[in-house]
C-alpha cells in the first residue's frame, strides 16, 4: 500500500502568497508522471525540469524505475503559476521513493526553481512567501542562496540557502550541517548631500518650492502647469529628497511589491528608499494600473510610499488618465478578472505636469500663445472635472528670470526642506496612528471633524469660497487636509484662516 508524502511549498495570487501541500503518491505499474491540482504551463513543465534534475543529482528519476507517479498541488481549486514549486515536488518524490530518509518536515517550506544540472534558482515573491508562511506556523524555510537575504528579513524563521539539491538532501539526511543565513536588517544606505535632485539646484520658483514642501508633509497630490522648459520636472524629481525615510512596515510593503514583480536588485534585499516612478505618456491603463490575463502590479503599485510623476499628463491616453480615479481616492486598484478580483496597494503622492496649451506659451508674459481659441478649450477639456478634484494643489509654474537664473545666492537645501517635513509628519503619525493612518491627506472625510475645527472668520473664509468656486464635498474635505498640513508645518495646534487662505489658493491656482 502506497503512502501520501506531504511536502509544503508556496504559490503567488497577486501580492499575496497561498500556502500549497505538495501531495506525492508513487505506485508500481507503467511509468507516468502527472501534475494535478490547477497549474499553469510552469508548473506542468516541472516534471521534465524535476526529472532530469534528479538524474544529475544522482538520484533515480521517475522514467528510470516502473512506477506511477501522482504529484496533487492542495487546494487543487486555486490556480498556481511559475517554478516556485520545483524543489517541493522534487524531494517529495525522493521521499515517497525512500531515496531520501526524513522526518518532521511539517514545519518546514521548500521555495524554488530546479536547474537542469540540480542546481537551484531564485523566484520571485519570497519575501511575502516567508512573511505568510510564518502566520501559517511554518518555522523552517529552504530558498536559493539568492533569496536567502531576502527571506531572512522576517523574524521567528530560520532560512537555508540551498545551492542544489544534492546538498538539500545532505542537510535532510544528517550528512551536512549548514548554517543558517543571518537575519537580515534595514540599513538605509543613502546619505544627505548625494541626492542627484536637490532643492538647492533649483533656481527661484518658492511657491513651487512652498506647494513640494507641504505635499511631501501631507501626502497630497500636485499639478503643474506652465511653459516648456520652467523647470516642472526637476522640481517634481527634487520632490523625494525631502521625503522622510521609509519606516520599517512601509519598507516591508515596498520590498512585498517588489518581491513579486522581480524587480529588486541583484544584491539588494530592502527597499530602503521612496521610489519615484515616471512612466512614458504612451504608457497603457494596464501598464499604469496593473493587469494582465494574471494581474500584476503597474506603476501605481510600483510607486506606493512614493511619488507618481506622469510629466506631460495631457498626452496620456484618455482612458490612462481616468484610471487614476479610484487609486487616488483609496489607496488601492482593484482589477477585477474572470477567476476573480486582486486588490495592490496604491498609496503614493502624485504629481503631475503639463503646459497650459498645445503650444505651451498661454498666460505666457514673454512669448506669444499662437493656439486658436478652439484649440485651447480642447486642450484643456483633456483635464477633467473629476481628476482636477483629485488634485489637492494646482499651480502655475511661471518662466524664471534671467536674473533668478544668474543669481550665486545659495538655494536652501533639500536637508533643510526635509527637517521640517519629517517634524510635520510626526505630529501627524502621534494624531493619527489610532487609525493606522500615516498623513493627513489619509483623513477619511467622516473623520476630518475630528481633527480640524474652524473659527469663525476660518468658515466665513472657507463659505465664500465653497460658494464662489462651487466646490464639490471632496473638494471642501482636501482644502481642510491642506490646511490641516501647513498648520502642521507652523506647529499650530489650530487651523486658522491663514491656512486655509494658503490651501484655498493653491486649489484654486490652475487653469480656468
């Protein structure tokens, strides 16, 4: 009578990670090697790589001995996909085979991809792999030495990197004791005065300088609009400069979305910095927002705890443009797909950048605009209502002198601009960590009564305004989060119509 060997592996859905027993039975009679269980074509093509991995390793492989092999991947409803699961199904066929004496291997996770030769390779995703598995009461896990660092990240679980299966099965058999890899910790690496994009190399330009300063301070979103040239993009690239570091959760949730899109680099592990992301005006809705026929993260997702910077946002295709619409309200994209729905992450600051007309040079006080009236309004019906009341600060970026342009006064640095920026997001964290809210332009709108009150020339200011500009709810709620944040940056205790006189001019600061 045959036995069922249970070895634990893990697969991908999106960004989370699903715990998969590696079922494997082996029965005498003509030779066949079958995968059941919901696999893609990665997973049905294991049994060649399995196969002669076994061979090279020096084991007896399935086609050499007369013997039914049946490989179920548990819960068989839910679809797995790439190689994750090769080391797994590999030795729990040398279990079931008694080429390999073990035992108590239920706490223990095996994670990766099978050369050829036996050798192992690293996936993708092991950082939420090890993360969930942990949850599950896994204590033991067994990567390529490539995802060693990365899956040593998380405490209370033991990590060996494996070179090869033969060594694997060394290790299991007693024969070798290697050691464990080292718990990996956070080191930011970057040092103040190495940033590429620091405000000190821009030239004049303070309101775009004030309305970075408050963004970075509250998380909010910015449009700028002026002539070629005046410096949009620099000021929008000099933005993560004075972005406080990555806390130690924000770090995890950057390193999980890179993890799983395989896009850390070779010898990196954490994610230590705020990404900035600047996808080309061709981009497609799916490359923004994430898709595919198995979704995967987009740029929204890529950029979460960072910036979004979509430079010449008017030529973005329509649809790109609208897709934005619930990310910026949320935090999160949901894609929806036959097999059902994956929700990424999606919180980040987002600035955008455009030219006033097609020929850039409206409202321009040294060159003439030469687009007809017709183009204009064309132009600027490509900003629509709904993403406009997204935008919590909307300026005009003028042309900078030749004087500003000459002068040698020093600018203030990006370190200075970043001081206050980190002491105006600690009063925020103190307010707001009840609610596991890190800055104020997370304030759900129920909740913004709670934290800013009004005098009375403050609502007589804010009325008029709301009367005048026939703001709309979600307009009236982002112009109080601003204040809220310069109030902030003052270390005022109360909103007074100061801010919100500030926070009503930069709103209303756009194209008419």
């Amino acid at each position: 009578m045959s036995t069922v060997i249970k070895i634990y592996a893990s697969s991908l859905t999106g960004l989370k990670a699903i715990p998969i027993t590696v079922e494997v039975d082996t029965a005498p009679g003509l030779y066949s090697f079958n995968i059941v269980g919901l696999g893609d074509k990665a997973v049905n093509e294991a049994k060649e790589r399995v196969s002669l991995a076994l061979k090279n390793s020096g084991t007896l492989p399935p086609n050499k001995q007369t013997r039914k092999v049946i490989v179920n991947l548990a819960p068989a409803d839910t679809k797995k996909e790439g190689t994750h699961l090769d080391l797994a199904i590999a030795l729990g066929y040398l279990v079931s085979t008694e080429q390999v004496a073990t035992s108590n291997l239920e706490h223990s996770i095996f994670v990766g991809e099978l050369a050829l030769n036996g050798d192992l390779r690293p996936v993708s995703g092991v950082l939420p792999i090890t993360l969930e598995m942990k949850r599950h009461g896994f204590t033991t896990m067994y990567v390529a030495p490539d995802n060693a660092k990365e899956a040593a990240i998380v405490e209370g679980v033991t990590v060996y990197p494996v070179e090869n299966l033969r060594a694997l099965i060394d290790h299991l058999e007693g024969r070798t004791v290697p050691a464990p890899q080292p718990r990996t910790t956070l080191v930011h690496t970057s040092k103040a005065g190495e940033k590429q994009n620091d405000f000190s190399h821009l030239k004049g330009q303070r309101t775009i300088k004030r309305v970075l300063e408050i963004a970075a301070s509250g998380g909010h979103n910015v449009l700028l609009i002026g002539p070629p040239g005046t410096g949009k993009t620099m000021a929008a690239r000099a933005l993560t400069s004075i972005l406080p570091p990555l806390t130690h959760e924000e770090a995890l949730e950057v390193t999980e979305i890179y993890s799983v899109s395989g896009l850390i680099k070779e010898g990196a592990t954490f994610i230590t910095e705020r990404q900035f992301r600047a996808p080309h005006h061709t981009a497609s809705a799916a490359a923004l927002v994430g898709g595919g026929t198995t979704p995967k993260p987009g740029e929204i997702t890529l950029a979460h705890r960072g910036v979004l910077f979509l430079d010449e946002f008017t030529e973005f295709q329509h649809n790109v443009m609208e897709s934005l619409r619930q990310p910026l309200e949320d935090g999160v994209v949901t894609i929806s797909r036959s097999r059902g729905a994956l929700t990424f992450p999606a919180r980040f600051i987002f600035i955008a950048a455009a030219n006033p007309c097609p020929c850039g040079f409206l409202d321009d006080l040294e060159i003439p605009c030469t687009c007809t009236s017709g183009a204009i309004a064309k132009y600027k019906r490509k900003l629509s209502g709904p993403i406009l009341d997204r935008i919590d600060l909307q300026v005009f970026v003028p042309r900078i002198s030749y004087e500003e342009l000459r002068s040698t006064a020093p600018e203030e640095p990006s370190e200075n601009v970043s001081s206050r920026v980190m002491k105006a997001r600690a009063l925020q964290y103190q307010r707001l960590a009840p609610f596991s809210l890190h800055t104020n332009s997370e304030i759900p709108s129920q909740k913004v009564g709670e934290y800013i009150t009004l005098d009375t020339s403050s609502e007589t200011l804010l009325k008029r305004a709301v009367d005048k500009y026939h703001l709309s709810p979600r307009g009236y709620y982002r112009i109080l989060k601003v204040a809220r944040t310069i109030a902030d940056l003052e270390r005022s205790e109360h909103v007074t119509s100061t801010h919100i006189a500030e926070a009503l001019r930069y709103r209303m600061e756009t194209i008419d």
